[in-house]
C-alpha cells in the first residue's frame, strides 16, 4: 500500500461521476474556476493600488464589560485599585 496509482484514480473519478452526475460536476468546476477568477483580480487590484493611499482598519468591538468564567463574578473596581483577579 502506498501511492495512488491510475486505477485507482480511475475508480475514484467514476463514483464521483456517478454521485454528482456529469452537470453538476461542470456547474462546480464552473464556479472554482470564477472564484479564482476573482481571487487573482482581487491581488491585481491590489497591487495596483496606490500606496500612500490606506484604507481605515476596520472596528472591532468587544464586549462591554468584562468578561468572566461562569461562576466567577466581576468585583466593582475600587479607585486606587490596580490590581485585577
């Protein structure tokens, strides 16, 4: 047992072919061919871009407070307090 030879490679194609039927298999193949379509013209954009030009990072946000493990609680911070369990 080691590598993948024709035969088997074969076998593998004609159950694929028989599970998907051959428009599908086409429609699938279709759409990995636009998608990397649109990822090489995504890199081109970019690359075309000028570069003194920078878009703003994008926010993100957390939660508002704290947050804990279930079961601890969050103790009120007390002024002068700096230290945080």
């Amino acid at each position: 047992m080691g590598s993948i030879g024709p035969l088997q490679i074969l076998i593998i194609a004609v159950v694929i072919l028989v599970l998907f039927g051959r428009g599908r298999i086409s429609e699938m193949m279709g759409d990995f061919g636009k998608g990397v379509k649109s990822f090489r013209k995504g890199l081109a954009d970019e690359e075309e871009a000028p570069h003194g030009r920078q878009r703003e990072p994008a926010r993100i946000e957390g939660p508002a407070h704290e947050a804990k493990p279930v079961g601890e609680t969050v103790e009120a911070a007390k002024p002068g307090d700096t230290h945080r369990s």
